[in-house]
C-alpha cells in the first residue's frame, strides 16, 4: 500500500505559539525559531485534509497573534484624570 509523507519545517518568531496550536494533535518537534513536524497518510485525500488542518490551526494563531501585538503597541498611555 502506498503511504504519503510530509515533512514540514516553519519558521516564526512565535514559533511556540505555533507548537501550542499543535499539542496534543500532531508531533512536531522546535528549535530556535523552527517548527518541525511530520505527516504520513495512506491516502492522498487524507494526507490533503491533514494538511488543511494543520494550516488552518498556524494560519488562526497567527491572525490572533497579529491582532494581539497591534493592540499592545497602538495603546496610548492615560493621561491624569482619564
């Protein structure tokens, strides 16, 4: 039977918040700012749908994380008697 394998490494600055994402659904391993994980199916469809998973799960913490650094650097300090 044919297996498909998918090796992956990305590359973030958040690459914890990216492992996070992940635990408990998949094992990946980082170093740095590299996240490692692999994939093996026995059918391609499976193998596609996994991998939209995956993506989908990197692509939401990346928007929140986006949104989240927006906020803290667009805060104005309160000035006296606000």
């Amino acid at each position: 039977m044919t297996s498909w394998q998918l090796n992956s490494t990305i590359i973030s600055r958040d690459v914890d918040a990216l492992a996070a994402s992940m635990h408990g659904e998949i094992e990946y391993s980082h170093d740095g700012d590299k996240l490692h994980f692999s994939m093996v199916e026995h059918a391609a469809n499976d193998m596609r749908a996994m991998w939209n998973t995956r993506m989908r799960s990197i692509v939401s913490v990346e928007a929140v994380l986006q949104i989240i650094k927006g906020s803290i650097h667009d805060e104005q300090p309160v000035g006296d008697g606000e």
